[in-house]
C-alpha cells in the first residue's frame, strides 16, 4: 500500500511545496503518535468547494489587463487551479459591490416592467459564465439577498438594517422568483437559496432586519410558496445565513413542524464570531438530514493586520477542518478576487481575498490562503464521503474523507514550528510520516 503527502510551508515570508512518497507496512501495535483511519465509519458527503462571486470580483476580472482575468479564473476553477465548483451570488448589491443598486427601484412598478439586470450583465454574469466554461463539472450556485430595494423598506434605504414593509411582501417574493428566472434565461441555475444575508446585523452597507418567527412565517407564507407556483420549488431552501455562534438558536426556532422540516432543506452560516463548530454538531444531531453549508469567512482588514500571510492561511484551514468534521457538505468564502486596496467595496469594508489583483499595474497575485486551500479543493472531490478517524492529541488539525474512487484523502494543518512527527494507521497497515513546522499537508493513498 503506498500514497503520497504533500507539503506547503512558510517560512521567511517564503512558500514551499514538498511533494514526499511513502509506504505502509505491518502494524507493530505502536501505540503513539497514531492517527487511525476508518473508512467503515461514515458521515457526510460532501459537494463541493467555491467562492463568492462578487461584484468586486467581476470587476477586477473585467479589469485585469490581457489575458489576466481569464488566468484568475482558471486559477479558480481550472483543473490546475482550485477546481472550485460551487458560487454564491448576491441578488442586487452587496457592500463588495461598486455601489448600491437594485433591479428595480418603481414603487408603482407592482408587475415588475421596469425589472432589469442591466447592471449583472456587465461584471457579474459574464464572470459566471466564463467560470463555468473553466470548470469541469456544472456549477452548484447559490443565491443570497442583501436587502431589498430602499422603496420597499422601513428605512428607506439598503443600507443601514430596516425591515421589509409588510406591504411589499408578496412583490419582494416576486421579485426574487424573478431575479432567478432571469438569470436562468442566461443559461446561469441556481441550486440553493437564503431569504436574507446576515439577517440580524444591522450593517452600514447593504442590509435587511428578521428575527426567526419573521423569516419562518415569510418563507412559509411568501417565498416558498410563490417558488413553487413560479417552478423553482426544487430549490433548496437555507436559513440563517449569519455566524455560526446562533445557529442552532435559529434552526430550532425555525424547523420547528412537519411543514417546515419540509420547506428547509438546510442551514448557511459564517465564521466572523468564531469558531463554534458545536453549533454544526448539535445541529446535525437535531436534524440530520439537512444539509450544512458554509457559505462565507474572509480575512478583514478591519480585525486582521494585512501582513500576517501565514496566520490568514490558518485561519482558513483551521476553519475549513472544524466545520467538515462537524458536518458541513459545501463550504463558500466571501469574495474570490478583490483589487490592491482590498475592494472594490462601496462602504469602504476592505477585505483580503484569496486572489489579489492590481487593477492599476493589471497583474495580480495568489495569497497564502490560496495555496492552504488548494489542500482541500484539488484533492477531496464532489462525492467524497467524510470518514472516521482519531488522532493522538490536538497538536494537529485533521479531517478525512474517501473519494468517490476509493482514495483515502487527509489534510493536516500544523499551526505550531516544530515539526511533528506521526504514525498513520488504517487497519493492520502503518506508515510513519512527519508535519514539518508552519504547514499544512494533504495524504493520498489507495487500498
């Protein structure tokens, strides 16, 4: 039985990648440091990796100079890049958006005429569909409101929370129902769906108030409903949509009837307040047919010191493993491409992206993050199945899956410099392997 690991380190502001053969041999009943592996032990199955398609991403591909916005996206979605499958979309703008804007903005409008996606057609859904040429299989996209138009809200504006005035209900589940529709004339399909972005963060960009009995009664009365009626009801249905910390608050309060076991088919959450992947436990314990998605995280500059490349990298790992190991089935960060600055973002809310692009000097760079997730994204497949294993203290961040063709696939994240030397068993077979300091690695193997 053989396999391969491989490595990516940093060490003097400097990546490394290590590729490093190896073979099993008879177990000698070595007791540490062993991680075992169990592929009888089952959980899970997971769809996919992906990203946010943004605005500000469009924009920076559209702006990259030459072929660069075309290398982007084969560096996302190409087979010798992160072969990401899965997107997520906001319906209207979204603070990494140029500026606010809706698809509509007529109060009088009732039939939508006036309805437009003029502003999508330009950066949004060409990037879309040229993401999906990129890719190897369909795209799994997701669809993510951030407010409703100003009209339509107690507020008067997008930004700044506010709720949706009670007498635009039915128009706003119309209006959603046609947003979808016309993407679909586009040849874009979505396959999941959340009522709210962040529905109880009062944001000073693009943002819309619900406690859980509002968005329970509005998905049953309004949205799904008129889903249906308008022949989207095979859309899954994700509440929440916030971080993590009052997930299983909000699913209890919400899947709380045969009707609604039956209208949601899962929750979305975030990683801004921590890692709380006890939430995603408990709530696969409760419910464990819905489905789990991971559906944003980024690395602020607000929160985060722009130069700490390697803690940035850890983050996302570390996250990465705690929410697999804890159930989630499709994991989607916030914006994939943002410009040198950190935007475009219209409120001034600049992030780090996995890729940064310099719109000016028109070349663009892969972040640390990048190459941490690439662990994950290149080797576990759509159609891998998450599988047992132990490991012999919390020295290492670990997960582990079987792909659809059998190989077993582990990604270990070392978050310490020293290096940390391990024995991976599965079964009757031993191999004695190594985490070498600032690292993270991918083990490969085949019965």
């Amino acid at each position: 039985m053989h396999g391969n690991i491989f490595y990516t380190t940093y060490k003097n502001k400097t990546r490394g990648e290590q590729q490093m053969p190896f073979s099993f041999h008879t177990d000698f009943e070595v007791e540490r440091p062993l991680i075992n592996v169990y592929p009888q032990v089952t959980y899970q199955t997971f769809r996919g990796f992906g990203g946010m398609f943004t605005e500000a991403a469009a924009y920076c591909v559209k702006n990259a100079g030459g072929d660069n916005g075309d290398r982007i996206l084969q560096d996302l979605f190409g087979e010798n890049g992160l072969r990401y499958c899965c997107g997520r979309v906001h319906l209207d703008s979204c603070d990494a958006s140029l500026s606010n804007y809706a698809a509509m903005n007529d109060p009088d409008d009732t039939e939508l005429k006036s309805f437009s996606l003029e502003r999508d057609e330009k950066y949004l859904i060409p990037m879309i569909k040229k993401a999906q040429q990129y890719s190897s299989r369909p795209l799994t996209l997701m669809i993510s409101p951030w407010s409703p138009p100003s009209f339509m809200k107690t507020n008067g504006e997008k930004n700044h929370g506010g709720k949706l005035k009670k007498e635009y209900f039915s128009l706003w589940a119309k209006y959603i129902c046609r947003f979808i529709k016309e993407y679909e004339k586009h040849g874009i399909l979505f396959s999941m769906i959340s009522l709210q972005n962040e529905p109880k963060a009062i944001q000073t960009w693009d943002s819309c108030v619900y406690t859980a009995a509002e968005e329970r009664e509005y998905l049953r009365k309004y949205l799904v409903p008129e889903l249906i009626t308008q022949g989207l009801g095979d859309l899954e249905m994700l509440i929440w949509d916030h971080n993590k910390e009052r997930a299983l608050d909000w699913a209890m309060e919400i899947i709380n009837d045969q009707e609604m076991q039956e209208i949601i088919s899962g929750v979305a959450v975030h990683w801004y307040s921590g890692d709380h992947f006890e939430q995603l436990s408990m709530i696969k314990k409760l419910f464990p047919e819905k489905h789990l998605v991971f559906t944003e995280g980024c690395v602020e500059y607000s929160r985060f010191s722009r130069n700490d490349h390697l803690a940035h990298a850890r983050m996302y790992a570390h996250d990465i493993i705690g929410d697999l190991n804890n159930g989630i089935d499709c994991f989607m960060h916030w914006s994939m491409i943002f410009d040198q600055n950190g935007g475009p973002n219209h409120v001034n809310n600049l992030c780090e992206a996995i890729i940064m692009c310099d719109t000016e000097k028109k070349e663009y760079v892969k972040t640390l993050p990048y190459y941490y997730i690439a662990h994950f994204s290149r080797y576990i497949q759509p159609g891998a199945v998450r599988i047992g294993f132990s490991r012999f203290d919390d020295s290492l961040d670990v997960t582990a899956f079987q792909n659809p063709n059998g190989e077993r696939v582990l990604v270990l994240l070392n978050r310490s410099d020293e290096e940390i030397p391990f024995i991976l068993r599965e079964g009757h077979e031993i191999a004695e392997l190594k985490m070498l300091p600032d690292s993270i690695a991918t083990i490969c193997y085949n019965i």
